[in-house]
C-alpha cells in the first residue's frame, strides 16, 4: 500500500516475452498483498485461485521471503551429488510428519511435472530392479492432469494438452475415474474397468496407477466415493503394482487436511506434491515414498535411486519450503481453511440457487469446483465450441476476480467447470467479495449464452 506505481509501456517491437498466447495481452502485476494482486496501473484483483491452486498462503509472507532472503546469502546453490544443507534436513523431517504413516524419504524436484515423471522412473526402478522389468506401463486416468512433460501427458487425461503431442507421448493405458453424477457406470464398473484393463495388458507389464485423490483442473474438484480408493490399493496388492497419489494441487491442507488421500483412509507408496509446498514462493515439487519402497531400494538398487536434477534440494526452494510448512503450523492454516470452506460454500449454496447453469458444487476445503451445463434440470451439456468457463474467467477478470477455468474430459466429452480456490489464509470479508464478484459475472455470462 502506498508504494509508487511502476507505469510500464512496452512496444511491440520491444516485447521480446514468448507469451503464453502470443495474441494476448496480460495485466502485469506490480505487487501482491494477501488474497490482493496489483496490476501496474493500479486495478486490484482478488486471488480467488492462488494463482495456480500454489499461493496457499496469500503474497507477501515476510516470514518466508525473509527466509529465502538468509538462505540465499548463507548458501544459495549446492549440488546435491556432493552435498547437502541443514535446511533439506528439516524440511524433509516437517513433510515425512505430515505424510500418513510409514513415509520414509523425500526426494525434491522442481515441479509438479517433474515430480510426477520422478515417480515414473522410481516405480520403474522399482519393479526392474527386482526382476520385473516389464512392469512398465502406468494406468492413468482420462479425467486426471499429472503435468506438462512428456512423460506426465502421456500418463494423464487431458485431451487438449494430448491432442497437439499425441505423435510423442509413450502408451500407458488409461481408465475413467469416477463422477460422482455419473448415472452411466457405479463405482464397480469403474473397479471392473481396471480389473479387465489389468487382465487385457498382464500385470507383469503394469508397474503403478497414478490418481488425483480430488480431481482438480480435469474434473473441477469432483470427490470420488469414500470405497474406490479402498479397492484400487486391493487390486494394487493383487497385481504387485504402487499406487502413486498425485497430491500436487491437493497437498498441505489445500483440502482441508494434510494430504487429501486422508479422506480415504488408504496409504499409497508413493505420494507427488508441488505448489502448495512453498505456497508459490518457491518452484518446488517431490515425492514422498513410503518405507517399503525405500527398504527395496536399499536392498536391490545398492541405496541408489538413478536420478536426479541440478536442483535437487536446492537451499533457497528447500528453505522456502521450510518457512512455509513452519508459518502452515503457527498460524493454523488447516483450521482456517476448514471454517472458510463452510463459509464459501453457504453462499456458493445460494447462488446455486440463483443460476440453473450451475450443475453442481464439489470438492473439499478450499478446492472447490463450480460444474456448468445450460440448464440443470435438463440433461445437456455445452457444445465443446461453446467455451463458458474459459468466458465466465474473463468476465470475472475484469470484474477483479481471478478463477480458475477448466474444461477437462467427462464422459469422453468436454465438461465445463471452474475452480475458487483462494488462499488458505482468506477470510469471511474477503469471501464475501469473492461471492460477490462471481454472482455479477455470472449474471453477466447468463445473459449473454441466454439458455
Ligand atoms: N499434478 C497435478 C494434480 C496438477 O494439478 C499439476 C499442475 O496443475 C501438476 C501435476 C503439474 O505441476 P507443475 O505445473 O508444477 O509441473
């Protein structure tokens, strides 16, 4: 607040930046404070989505800035071949105490993708390593979103991302997961589905199934039955496969605890995470392995886990990561995120009310998926031309409110949805805004599709 306005006129000559989409202009943000972004020329917008499901904490946390400031004048780069920091210590014994039990070992990374593509290659190693080596494939899931790499595309559902490298990615197998609306197939069909899949493919080629505990960008937060986790790990131990848990937009209390994988109260081997970790203030990302897994490395691969990155537990992300699960603890972050979550989701409830568009309100905490069809009492969905979530993100855009669009795979078909995901540290007044912003662009998208 108070701080001068820095004015930025840049020609198109002199715009060198590879955009995202190179025929957009983007707000460019100045400063961030809490839930509040700040673009140059002063407009203010309210973080509805952390950025990318990552800014847990809301902008501007001294305590963790200030951490990454010390580690970087103590020691900004190691190389994690030869050698390690006191911080990596920590942060691995903070995260091993919020995994569930018998989590052993963290390895780091520097991303979500590239966690995800460290599991891949560890389940590998694995199964090789004990003389499967054709355990290979991964199932993944058609309404799930593992990343942005090869490897991670190739296991993950989204069609968009797929369809421009469908000539690149590898062929991993792919199931449905389930929809909770879905009156097509019960949670025993989406069971049978994988049995077959196994039996069509042979376990002995099959090494892991990798899921979103809540399905976030595919699926708009969509929370699967209390059982089907139960029954994917029986199947799991049947056929000698691991079970990855993809918890990088869901992990450290995004949902209202630790891990979302503790609504199912099942234990995976093998746990991915990223954004929240940091709560964005640091590219981080991992995985947690559970201690069987660790013990099997220690007795088939000689303690060596054959990968890594020139960033592998590099000390200004690892010391971000520190102050951040130290400031998730003292300010009782999981606490706040479950009473804000009842708080959004009773006025969520009566703007239900107002728009029939409005298919259905899902998810945990503060993960939280609007569903969209033309009208609810109609079984129809939007045409996959007719892009409503990506229009009611502009309108709230620049209405001052910031979403999270989404258009993932359902039914083989685009489903449309969007996802309010504020910084765990939001509060009721701030709720409100964000309600009200979103009823006003909604009111707005409604005229404007006119169902
Ligand atoms: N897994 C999930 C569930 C995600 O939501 C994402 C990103 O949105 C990723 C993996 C990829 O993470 P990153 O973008 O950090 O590579």
């Amino acid at each position: 607040m108070g701080k001068e306005v820095i004015k930025i006129n840049i020609s198109k000559e002199d715009d060198h930046v590879f955009h995202r989409n190179l025929n957009l202009e983007y707000p460019i943000i100045d400063r961030a404070e809490g839930v509040y972004l700040y673009e140059s020329s002063g407009k203010k917008f309210i973080d509805g989505c952390s950025g990318a499901v990552a800014a847990n904490l809301g902008h501007g946390v001294t305590q963790i800035t200030d951490a990454m400031n010390q580690q970087a004048k103590k020691a900004a780069f190691v190389h994690s071949l030869r050698f390690e920091t006191e911080v990596l210590y920590k942060l691995s014994k903070e995260i091993i105490d919020l995994a569930p039990k018998n989590f052993s070992k963290v390895f780091y990374t520097c991303s979500g993708s590239e966690a995800n593509e460290s599991a891949i290659k560890l389940v590998h190693q694995y199964h090789k390593d004990r003389g499967n080596e054709f355990k290979r494939l991964i199932v993944g899931r058609w309404q799930s979103y593992h990343g942005n790499t090869l490897g991670t595309l190739s296991i993950g559902g989204d069609l968009k991302r797929r369809t421009s490298f469908s000539a690149l990615l590898y062929e991993h197998p792919h199931i449905n997961s389930p929809i909770t609306d879905n009156e097509d197939m019960s949670l025993t069909n989406y069971i049978d589905e994988l049995e077959s899949l196994i039996k069509n493919y042979g376990a002995e080629n099959i090494g892991a199934i990798i899921c979103e505990p809540i399905v976030g960008s595919q699926q708009g937060a969509m929370v699967p039955p209390y059982e089907y986790f139960k029954r994917i790990k029986d199947i799991c131990k049947k056929n000698d496969l691991l079970l990855i848990i993809d918890e990088v937009m869901t992990g450290f209390g995004r949902t209202g605890k630790n891990f979302a994988i503790e609504y199912f109260d099942v234990i995976p081997d093998i746990i991915t995470f990223g954004k929240g970790v940091t709560g964005g203030y640091a590219p981080l990302g991992g995985i947690i392995v559970h201690n069987d897994i660790v013990k099997a490395i220690l007795e088939n691969s000689n303690g060596i886990f054959k990968h890594g990155f020139t960033y592998s537990g590099h000390p200004v992300l690892v010391a971000t990561g520190l102050a951040a699960i130290n400031y998730y603890k003292s300010n009782d972050i999981l606490y706040n995120c479950n009473i804000q979550s009842e708080y959004l989701l009773k006025g969520l409830n009566q703007i239900y009310d107002k728009y029939k568009m409005i298919k259905s309100i899902n998810g945990k905490g503060l993960l939280i998926g609007l569903e969209f069809v033309p009208n609810r009492d109609h079984d129809k969905d939007f045409k996959a031309s007719e892009k409503v979530s990506e229009r009611l993100n502009q309108i709230s855009m620049e209405n001052g409110l910031v979403l999270y669009p989404g258009s993932g795979a359902k039914k083989g078909k685009l489903g449309q949805h969007i996802i309010i995901a504020p910084p765990l540290t939001v509060n009721n007044t701030e709720i409100d805004e964000i309600l009200e912003i979103l009823d006003k662009s909604l009111l707005k998208l409604q005229k404007e599709i006119n169902y």
